[in-house]
C-alpha cells in the first residue's frame, strides 16, 4: 500500500516550456509518490492560472481534487474540469490546457 502524503514528500517545481506558453505565467508542483516497473507513474500535480499548448505521448487518467481548468483538443469543444471530474487523456492528444483557478488533481501515467 502506498498513501499519498504531500507532507512526505518534497514537490518538484515546473513550468510549461517557453514556446509551449500561451498566457500567464503558470507554476507546476509535482508530488510523484510511486514510480512503478513499466514505467507507470502516480502522484498529485498542481498548477496556478495560466494557458499552454499539451501534447501526450503518454496514457494518463486523472481526477480533480480542487481548481477549475479547460482542456480542449485541437479543433474540439472545451472540456470543463472542476473538483470531482475525472479525464483519461490517450497518447496522440494534442490541444490547450488552461487554469482559469489552481488546479490540483492525482494522477496515473502510463509511459
């Protein structure tokens, strides 16, 4: 068994890269609680408001503990995250995410 515990664990600090940027000056925290074989990761990300182009090679499935974002897909419709949602995103998934209020969520990736 393996608690996520936010006061175990020291959060690694991010950005979008530079030309992924679209507005604000968004910041990540990261807290990755287990890195398992078969490259399999899970934690909680945090960001503050700002919008930055995504792209995923990766699987990823996510739940939103607290914030408000707006993921949209290239030439899609704007999805609503708030607390409670859950998303899985697949690999190929290109578009925009964007905090409108800190957005913390847990996560599991699949590399």
């Amino acid at each position: 068994m393996l608690k996520f515990d936010l006061g175990s664990e020291e959060a690694e600090i991010g950005a979008p890269a530079p030309d992924r940027l679209i507005s604000g000056s968004p910041e990540f925290r990261t807290w990755n609680f287990e890195e398992a074989p078969g490259s399999l990761y899970a934690g909680i990300w945090e960001a503050t408001p700002g919008k930055w182009r995504i792209a995923y090679e990766e699987w990823e499935y996510f739940h939103i503990l607290s914030g408000h974002s707006i993921v949209t897909e290239d030439g899609g419709e704007p999805v609503e995250l708030k607390a409670g949602n859950s998303m899985i995103i697949r690999p190929g998934f290109k578009g925009t995410w964007e905090v409108v209020e800190t957005t913390r969520k847990d996560y599991v990736i699949r590399l």
